[in-house]
C-alpha cells in the first residue's frame, strides 16, 4: 500500500508497531514512543560498496511497564549467546480515524542490542518505560 499524501502533514501520535506475528493493537504492543535513526548511506557515493565495519543503525522503541516480559525473554536469549530469532518490525503511521495506514516503515532482520528500564521514584510516581534498542539489516517504506 503507497503511502498517503495530503496537503497538511500527519501528527507522529497515532502508531502501531508489529514485531511479524500477534496483534498489533495489544497492549503489549502498545508503545508510546519509536525513535527512528538517521538514515544515512554508509559513503557519500551511493554506488560504493558498503564499508566494513560501520556501526550498526538503531531503532528505539519505548513502552510503558505492563507486566509482559516479551521483549525480555527477546533480549535475555541474545545476552546468552543464543541466536534469538531474527524479526521484522512494523511501524504504520495512521490517520486521525486510527484506521487508515497513512504510511509503513519495515525493518528488516532485526535484533535486540539493548534493554532499559526507566528509575523508579516514589517522589514522582511517573510511568516506568521500557526502552528496546533494535539494530536492523534494512529499512523500507511503504
């Protein structure tokens, strides 16, 4: 599906993120935050080949604390030394009516990197956040 152009451009606040299998309106899909990196060529000339060595690209995905321990036991394979397998990861970007798909970003082949909890506090009593970090083979956009 192509994305959806209009004259006045889309707010970033209705999303879903899908890791290939499940509901993606779950709740333990259910992020409040993606932070995409920059998509930069590995060398200013797009018709070199990639070089050796270039730090992997990341993507951020935050969530509050619910009890799922889904993205946990993701990443706790891969601390372990055990090939955790390898996913493709949706993100659509939907219109104001929460159903039309307005655009669609795949990452290809990815893997977690890293797992972070926010503090506790009991001064604040704010939301714990889960944050995955993701690196990725690829990114497409639909």
């Amino acid at each position: 599906m192509p994305a959806v152009t209009r004259d006045r451009p889309h707010t970033g606040a209705n999303f879903l993120v899908s890791f290939g299998g499940g509901d993606a309106r779950s709740a333990s899909a259910g992020f409040s935050e993606v932070i995409f990196p920059s998509f930069a060529l590995d060398s200013p000339d797009p018709a070199a080949p990639a070089v050796a060595g270039a730090p992997a690209q990341t993507l951020v995905l935050k969530r509050g604390v619910t009890g799922q321990l889904d993205l946990y036991a993701w990443w706790n394979k891969a601390r372990h030394g055990k090939a955790p397998q390898r996913r493709t990861v949706k993100i659509e970007l939907l219109a104001e009516d929460f159903e039309t798909v307005v655009m669609t970003w795949l990452f290809r082949n990815t893997r977690p990197v890293s797992l972070a909890y926010s503090p506790l506090n009991a001064l604040h009593g704010g939301i714990v956040i889960e944050t995955l970090e993701l690196a990725f083979d690829r990114m497409e956009m639909q």
